[in-house]
C-alpha cells in the first residue's frame, strides 16, 4: 500500500508537468494557455513536495525546501484568471495581473529570510512534520491556504447566477464542471491547511493523491467528450456574460420592472426605447438587455411587445368590431406593419384574424 502511494506521488508530479507541456504545446494562441499551464506546474509542484515529505527527501539548500509556499499562492490566482479567460470573450489585460502579485510577494519574503534570517529556513517541511513547532513558512503556507480558499469562495459568491440560477439549459454541464473547480479547490486548500496544522502525513498524501486522480478524470473527460464540451462552452459563456449584472439586486429589479409595466403601463409610451426604459430602473441599457435575456427568456423589444399585444387582445375581445389600428396606437405601436408583424409573431396570426375569431366566439 505505502509502494502505491508513493508511486502515485510520483505519477501526479510527473503528470501535471506533462499535462503543462501539453497546454504550452496544444493550447498555445489560445486566451486562457499561460495561466492554464502555471496551474498545471503549479500543481505538479506541490505533488512533488508532497511525494518528498513521503520519501523523507530533502534540498542541500534550505530555501528549496520552502518554495512549495509560494506556489500556494500562485494556484488561486492562476486557476482563477484560467476560468475567467475560458468563459470570456476578452483576454487579461498584463496591467491587470495584480492576482498573482501576492505570489511575488512571498518569493520577496522567503528571499529577505534566506538573507536576513537563514535561521528561520533551515527546518525542512520533513522535520516540521516530525512535530517540530510551526516555522514562520509553514505559517505562511496555512495563510496563503486561507487565500487559497476565500478566492474559491468569493468566485462562487461571484458566479452564483451561474452555477444556481443559470437560465441557460444548453450550459448545465459546464456549469457542474464550474462548480467542480471552484468547490474542488476549496476541498484542497481545506485539506493542505488542516493538515499541516495537525501534522497530517496522511491528509497530504490525500490530497496530492485525489488532485491527480481528478486532473487524470477530468483530462480523459475532455478528450472522450472533446465534441461535446466544445458544444457547451459558448452556452457557458454566454451565462458568464449575465454575471455582469450579479451586483444588481435582482429581485427588487424583477419588481421594478413589474411596477413600471403591470402598473404605470409604460409599454404604451410611443417613444420607450431600452436606454429610457433602462433609465427610469438606475441601470445600464446592456444591464436591462442582459437580464431580460437571462432571466426572462427574450430581448426586450420582445418584451414589450408581449404587453402591448395582451392588452391589444383584451381590448379586442371587449370589442370585437373595435378598429384595430387605433387600439394599435392606443398601446403604443407607432405603425400598422409593426403591429401586424408583432402580432403575427406573438399569435401566430393576424389581428383581424383574432378579431374574427373572437366575434365568432372561437376560442383563440
């Protein structure tokens, strides 16, 4: 048993650094491949320490021995920009890079202790587990474990729409995938940071076992359903894009839509147009755009039609006999082929088809 998981530790080392080579090789011209690669090595990396720390294997230099601190710092930042260029249509920006900064910030750290205070580098993460107290890096890599996991946390707070209350039932697989990642790498950080606290040999070798056995998964997924995923992912996509509206206060704005078209009847206004409609809710045209896309299932042109064509309906079947272009008017239409053709589509006949249909009693 102990021969297996040794030679696991070592297969994951190994095979993330291959499946990096792979990304650089296969990926490359693609938006997400940089950041996809570094979380790759990165997680290869910590499968390499975690494989030492089992073989008792340690660097003559004491600084070695600490640089699994920083890569805990790089997998949340990485992994987090590898998501968000998959799902948007627009690359990172380099002056935007500023998740990765805590990352240098921690190779700085560990340089100025291997400088100022070797000291502090020269117990090994071996002798540590061993039941020595918690060194200053070890301390570090339990803080860079709290980033680890609140970034996780926050992106699915941020992406809440997606993975809860997705309109999108073209992107239901990605969107369990998306939930996999981000509560995966909860998991992980979660186990690392218990372990090391605890001085758990056996919650590392877990956790690094479990990392590969997944990337393995996930790798032999993609390739058997390449079609499939290549499907989903614009459907992913496109419920990311409704994620810019996730500061709004969804509920109250469903409601304020409500007020101005059930009860101020604002669809009758000639002149509505999305910007004066949008205006009217404190929100941004492409907000309103967005949300009645995601959330209502139409555009918004659709929308008021909807409400102009019902109350057009209502009023016929008051008065069958009543001229039609006037009702049009009266709801805020502003000519007579865009009411018919509103009409048609909506009913899938004329307006002067209902209104037969209405006179003579049929139900429509």
């Amino acid at each position: 048993m102990f021969e297996f998981i040794g030679s696991w530790l070592q297969f994951g080392a190994w095979y993330h650094f291959v499946l990096g080579i792979g990304i650089l090789v296969k990926e490359k011209g693609s938006k997400g491949f940089p950041f996809a690669m570094i979380a790759a090595f990165s997680g290869g990396t910590l499968v390499l320490y975690a494989y030492r720390l089992y073989a008792g294997l340690e660097f003559e230099t004491s600084l070695w021995n600490h640089l699994y601190v920083p890569v805990i710092y790089l997998i949340p930042g990485s992994m987090q920009y590898t998501i968000e260029q998959f799902l948007s249509l627009e690359p990172v920006p380099l002056r935007k890079l500023y998740r990765l900064y805590p990352t240098f910030g921690v190779v700085l750290f560990l340089l100025l202790l291997q400088w100022l205070a070797p000291d502090t580098l020269s117990r090994s993460m071996n002798q540590s587990f061993a039941g020595a107290p918690i060194s200053l890096p070890e301390l570090t890599s339990i803080l860079g474990c709290l980033y680890w996991m609140g970034t996780f946390v926050w992106m699915i707070y941020q992406y809440r729409n997606i993975l809860y209350n997705n309109p999108n039932k073209e992107a239901k697989l990605g969107v369990q995938i998306l939930g996999m990642i981000l509560k995966g790498n909860i998991i992980f950080a979660g186990f690392i940071l218990i372990s090391t606290i605890l001085r758990w040999h056996s919650g590392i070798y877990f956790t690094a076992g479990l990392a590969t056995l997944m990337a393995v998964v996930a790798f032999i997924g993609t390739e058997i359903n390449h079609e499939l995923f290549k499907d989903i992912l614009p459907g992913l996509r496109q419920s990311y894009r409704t994620s810019r509206i996730l500061n709004l206060d969804l509920e109250k704005l469903q409601k304020e839509l409500d007020y101005l078209l059930k009860v101020k009847c604002v669809y009758r206004e000639e002149d509505l147009s999305l910007a004066s409609f949008s205006e009217r809710l404190g929100i941004k045209d492409y907000q309103l755009s967005e949300y009645t896309n995601a959330f209502l299932g139409m555009n918004f042109n659709r929308l008021i039609n909807e409400y102009r064509i019902s109350e057009v309906c209502r009023l016929i079947e008051k008065e069958p006999k009543a001229n039609l272009l006037s009702l049009a008017y009266q709801v805020g239409f502003n000519s007579k082929a865009n009411f018919n053709l509103a009409f048609k589509s909506l009913k899938k006949m004329s307006p002067s088809e209902y209104a037969k249909s209405v006179g003579k009693g049929e139900t429509v």
